[in-house]
C-alpha cells in the first residue's frame, strides 16, 4: 500500500467521501452543495483531515482553492479506495425484501406519511414481507438520521449530517391556498396586493425563500403564522382567512378531503421543494432497507 493511503485507512471513513468532493470541487461552498449540507460543517471536516494528514490539502490561491502537491498525490489514491469499499460492499446477498421481515421507522410530515402508509402497508400485505411501518413526524433536526432508531427520513430538502446518504425522489411546485371564498380569488395575484394577506407557512426552507421574495421586492414582511406541519396551515387558513403557501403534492391531498379550500398560481414565481429520501450510511446495503426505499419512491412517484 502507498504510503499516502495509510493516512486514509487510519481516518474517520465517514470523511473519505467528504475529502474526495473536496479535492474533486476545490471549494468548501460547492461541496456543501453537493453533499447537501452547510458550509461550516465542511470547514469543520476539512480541519479534521488536515489534521489528519498534518497537511493543508487545499490552500487559497486567489479566489479559489489549490492542491497541495500531497492532495494531487491522494487524489487518485482515495478514488480508487472509495471504488474498491464500493465494490466490496455490493458483493453481499441481494435478497428480496420480503425474505427479511423487520420494523422500519420512518420520519416523514404529516402530508407524505398520509400519501405513503396506506400504500406501503397494501404493498406489504401482497407481497406478504410482514413488515412493520413505524411513522415518526419530522422534528426538523439534522442528525435524526445518527440515531440507530431512524431507518429512513423522507421529506423535503434540509440541512443534514455530513455522513448522511441523500437520494432526490422528486420535486413539486409551490402554490397558495385560500379558502373558496376568499376575495384574493377575485383579484390580480401580484406581490403587490397578496402582501396585504396574512400568510402561513411550513416550519422549513420555504420560510426562508418566501422572506427573501418579500425583502428582494421591497415589502414588508407579512408572515403571521409559521406552522410545523401542512395540516395546521390548512387548519389557519380555514379559520382565519389567510392565505398558505404548500406544495402541489399536499393540494392532491386536500382535493381528496373534500375541504372548502382551493390553490391559486400567483403573478410571480413561487419556489419549488425538492423531495428526498436520507439515510445513514449503515443502512446502503442492507437489502430490505433499499427495498424500502425503492418501494417508498415508487408508490410516492413524484
């Protein structure tokens, strides 16, 4: 084994894919991007590996990163390290999921879990696996995943742990809802005279975006409400003639209820969610989890 490497073998293997995004991207900012996670957590693990190695790996030059002669040396070292773990890891014993009965917990919002346990628990029964489905609600915390209690997180996009494996399963546009008998469904929808609304929304990313849209065209903002799951907001605007702004995927859930609600697409774009299915890495190659997360994406089919 190349001396380089060594270093490698002896590291926290949760950094290994950390530092090769690093020394692939040369900017702390697109790895977090790319691995889905914030900026400072990637400084923190960059400072773990320098560490590591008693070595800067990346230094600035510029506007942007360089590599150090080590790092140029490393970099094609840890890929074929990485690809050699993956390799030896697909070789365990593909089973059906069914041959593997088990409890699986999985933290979703009230929306998704209403969409997918019924299917999931039909799905079961037919292919008679003799699963149990745990529903847990999202508590909104990045390391959920790190407990050994959480199989599967399935939601919308969110700050996570570095370590975490994230799948994207689908994205879904942004409307408002109102009552049916809302005088906004009268009325042009601009910025301009929806700001005069009270507004409701999701205890997640479109908080931020929505604040930013008021801030970038001048308003005030007008966010009375901020609620930790879809059904409270549908619940406020019911009782008290606001207005909410939801994925598209939580509309064909209301039209299903029967509720005295209706959506509207505004004058002005809307941010659109992005869908993910997150797990701990523990759980990759664990054949009746991937069979859960195959399942889950089919019947949620975004």
């Amino acid at each position: 084994m190349h001396k380089d490497i060594n270093h490698l073998v002896r590291m926290d293997l949760n950094l290994l894919p950390i530092l090769d995004t690093l020394l692939n991207e040369k900017s702390v900012s697109k790895t977090a991007d790319k691995l889905n996670v914030t900026p400072p957590a990637i400084s923190k693990s960059l400072n773990k590996i320098r560490d590591t190695f008693q070595d800067q790996l990346l230094v600035r030059s510029g506007m942007s990163l360089e590599l150090t002669p080590l790092a140029v040396r490393l970099k094609p070292q840890l890929r074929e390290l990485l690809d050699n773990i993956q390799n030896v890891l697909h070789q365990n014993i593909e089973l059906n999921g069914k041959e593997l009965p088990r409890s699986f917990n999985i933290v979703t919002n009230d929306i998704l879990m209403s969409k997918l346990s019924y299917k999931l628990m039909k799905k079961s029964i037919q292919e008679n696996t003799n699963h149990i489905f745990n529903f847990n609600y999202d508590n909104a915390t990045s390391c959920v995943l790190r407990s050994e209690d959480i199989d599967l997180y399935i939601g919308e996009d969110k700050s996570l742990s570095p370590e975490v494996s994230i799948r994207t399963i689908g994205h879904s546009e942004c409307v408002l809802i109102a009552t049916k008998d809302h005088p906004v469904f009268q009325m042009e929808k601009s910025l301009k005279n929806l700001k005069e609304f009270i507004l409701i929304v999701p205890k997640n990313r479109l908080k931020e975006e929505m604040e930013s849209l008021y801030r970038e065209r001048g308003y005030k903002r007008k966010i009375h409400g901020i609620s930790a799951g879809y059904l409270p907001i549908i619940e406020n605007i019911i009782q008290t003639r606001s207005l909410g702004i939801v994925p598209m995927y939580v509309v064909d859930v209301l039209q299903r209820m029967n509720l005295d609600v209706d959506f509207f697409k505004p004058d002005f774009d809307l941010p659109k969610v992005r869908i993910i299915q997150a797990w701990h890495p523990r759980y990759h190659n664990c054949s009746s989890h991937k069979w859960l997360r195959d399942i889950s994406k089919d019947l949620l089919d975004f």
